[in-house]
C-alpha cells in the first residue's frame, strides 16, 4: 500500500468511523484535508464535492456561534487549483 494510499484510508475512517458526528467542525476539516489528498491523487470531482460540503458545515458552525467558530479562508488559499 502506498503511502497516499493509505492515508486515503486514515481519512476515511475518521469520517465514516470516528467523526464526531456528521456536522462537527472536526469532521468539516477532515473532509477539507481528505479533498486536499484527493486533488493531489487526481480525483478532482471528489474532492471539489468533499471541499464544498466541509467549507459549508464550517460556515454554518460560525454563523451560528461567531464567538466561538472562527474560519480563516486564507487557511484555503490557493487550494482551488
């Protein structure tokens, strides 16, 4: 198994097996760095939906309590490619 291989995996668990529930912040950065994996294995559709569904659940989190979610979207600068 190769290396992004089995990274691909790691992530996956953690969303499907151990996230601490589908709209968790936590589970929203997960997704966003499991996309950023899936652009660099070439699987772009994936990972645009993955990106789009994590910065949502991010959004939705810091309009909902703006004291305590804050989203930095320099942090995903340049990710877009």
């Amino acid at each position: 198994m190769t290396t992004l291989s089995a990274a691909a995996c790691a992530f996956e668990y953690a969303i499907q097996e151990r996230a601490p529930g589908p709209d968790h912040p936590d589970t929203a950065r997960t997704m966003i760095n499991y996309a950023l994996l899936l652009r660099q294995t070439s699987r772009k559709r994936q990972a645009k939906s993955l990106e789009a569904r994590g910065r949502t659940i991010l959004s939705i989190k810091a309009r909902e309590n703006p004291a305590n979610w804050t989203v930095d979207v320099s942090d995903f600068a340049g990710q877009n490619k």
